[in-house]
C-alpha cells in the first residue's frame, strides 16, 4: 500500500509503480466487509475512488443548485418568520455544498475542476431543481418530499466506507431533518387554511411527487453503479428499495393532511407490508437529465454567472493568502 497525498495542483500523488492486484483488491474489499472506515490517505482502487468523486461532486452540486429554486422565495415569503426559516435553510444548502465539496477535494479533485465539470455539463445534478416553483407551496412540498427523499437517501451515507464522506454526512442530516419538518409545517398550514390554500397545497403534490420518486434513480436493473458501490458499501440500500421505504412513510403523511396522492394506481398490499405505485414516466426522468428539463438551461446560466460574478472575491482571497505567506516566509 501507499499513502495517497495531493500535489500542489490538489491532484494525487504518490502512484503506484505496478498496477492494482488481485491481493490488493482483496485485501481492499476485506477492509470494506470489516466495516473499517477508508480514510483519505488509504491505499483504495481506482474505480473506488472515481465512484466516489463521481457521488460526491454530484452530491455538492445538487445542494448548490438547490439553493435556487427557494431563493426564488426569500423575498416573497408570506410572513417574517417564514423568511427567516427560509433564509436558515438556503444558507443550511450552501453549507451542505461546502462540506461535500471538502470531501470530494480529499480524493483528488480540485474544487476547480468540479464547477467547471458542473458548468460544462460533464457532470450532473439531480433532476429534481431543474423543476419551477410557482407557488408559496411549492416550497413547502420541496422540503415535505425532496428533502423527505434525500433524508431516506442520505441516512445510510453516514455510514459510508469513506469516512470523509461518511462523516459530513452526519452533520448534513440533522439538519436536512429540520428542512423536511419545515416542509411539513407549511404544507400543514396550508391544508388547514382556506379552500384555496389547500388546493395550492394539491396542485404542488401533483405536480412533485413523480420528480421526488425519480430522486432515487433508474430501476436497480438499469442502474450502472449500484452493484458495485453496494459491494463497497458506499450505498447501502438500491434504489428501488429507498424509493419503497419513501413511498410507505410518505403516503399516511399524505393521508394525515387530508391531501390526494396523483396516482390512480396507489394501494396498500396487506400481504407485503407495502403500498404499490404507478410506473415512473422513465422518458421524462432522462430527457432532464439530458437538459431538456423545464428549467436546465437557467439553473446551470444562474450558477455561471454566479462563477463568473464571484471572480474577482476570489482572487482577492488568493492574493491576500498569498502575502500572509510570502510575509510568514
């Protein structure tokens, strides 16, 4: 084995003079069924590593681009306290993206190179914020389902093989926990308003909740990294299995609200424990994914101009690290 460091361009140094073996890929994955957690300087293979560069840069993103869709908010939100929770919570995201990002950067990747990866379309976001907020629901829904979905997501992470990773997503949870409660409130608010409000309500769940079962992924058939990142355990359920557990906490909160899930195929299977649901509109889940989503092209046009606007604070900062050095020197 060999310590795994960066160079001073945040890229690894230190390879290995021969290639991986069959004795370290072994001695890898006994590590991994041992429950021991693979630190950032630990010998891993290759492919661990792009999995986890691939996961947790596309992690940070998502919280990142996230911030946009409820920003759009903070300066219509209904009362004073709800701008304030708000407010919390965006800031809550921008922090959620920078401890990824700290983690992702423990592996080789410059930050650098993971926004221009985001910018240039190489890598990607979930599908989820690239879907508009309409109404003041909307923003109650977002926190009762997305963050719903990514808590049921994100509890295992914490006990990811990586412990980088695995570690800030302790942190990342608490909090996605009050986002989702917060959600809640406000959808409960509304269904307990007038007509009109709970109607907002039911339009925001008709028009989220197949977008939030879609959070989880492809079907684990067609799913081309589950396997192995279960093996490795840096997931620790598939997909199909998370999107299941959403579905049967989400629907008695549903029915608590007094509100009607958009899905004529919905059903509780007494035998299975299970409420079964409709098939997912698959063609609609790639086409975002391929950008073709309501609104693609203006979140990746925002986080630009927020990149380009944002230059020169950074390399102010760099210029003054700079002289502290030069003066420690």
């Amino acid at each position: 084995m060999y310590t795994q460091g960066l160079d001073q361009q945040g890229k690894p140094e230190g390879k290995r003079d021969a290639p991986e073996s069959a004795a370290d890929l072994e001695a890898f994955q006994k590590r991994i069924d041992a429950e021991e957690k693979i630190e950032a300087k630990d010998w891993m293979p290759a492919a661990y590593r792009r999995t986890l560069v691939r996961q947790i840069s596309q992690h940070a993103h998502s919280e990142i681009i996230g911030m946009q869709p409820e920003g759009n908010w903070l300066t219509r939100a209904p009362t004073l306290k709800r701008k304030a929770i708000l407010l919390a919570k965006v800031q809550d995201e921008a922090g959620h993206g920078l401890y990824l990002y700290g983690a992702a950067e423990t592996l080789g990747v410059s930050r650098d190179q993971m926004v221009a990866d985001l910018l240039s379309g190489k890598a990607k976001y979930s599908t989820i914020f690239n879907y508009p907020t309409l109404t003041w629901a909307d923003i109650g829904t977002i926190g009762w389902l997305v963050d719903g979905a990514a808590i049921m997501n994100q509890i295992p992470l914490c006990r990811c093989s990586y412990g980088p990773y695995a570690r800030a997503m302790v942190r990342i949870c608490k909090e996605e926990s009050f986002h989702q409660r917060q959600g809640f409130d406000i959808m409960l608010v509304l269904c307990r308003g007038s007509g009109e409000q709970k109607a907002m309500a039911q339009d925001a769940l008709d028009r989220w909740w197949w977008p939030s079962l879609m959070m989880f992924g492809p079907h684990d058939s067609e799913s081309k990294h589950s396997a192995k990142s279960m093996a490795w355990k840096i997931k620790r359920f598939s997909n199909d299995e998370l999107r299941q557990k959403f579905v049967d906490a989400t629907v008695p909160q549903a029915e608590f609200l007094g509100l009607k899930m958009p899905d004529d195929d919905l059903r509780y299977d007494k035998k299975s424990g299970h409420y079964r649901f409709g098939e997912i509109d698959w063609q609609e889940f790639h086409d975002v994914i391929a950008g073709n989503g309501p609104c693609n092209r203006q979140r990746l046009e925002q986080r630009t101009r927020a990149q380009d606007d944002g230059a020169w604070v950074r390399e102010a900062a760099c210029a003054h690290a700079a002289k502290h050095a030069a003066k420690a020197a």
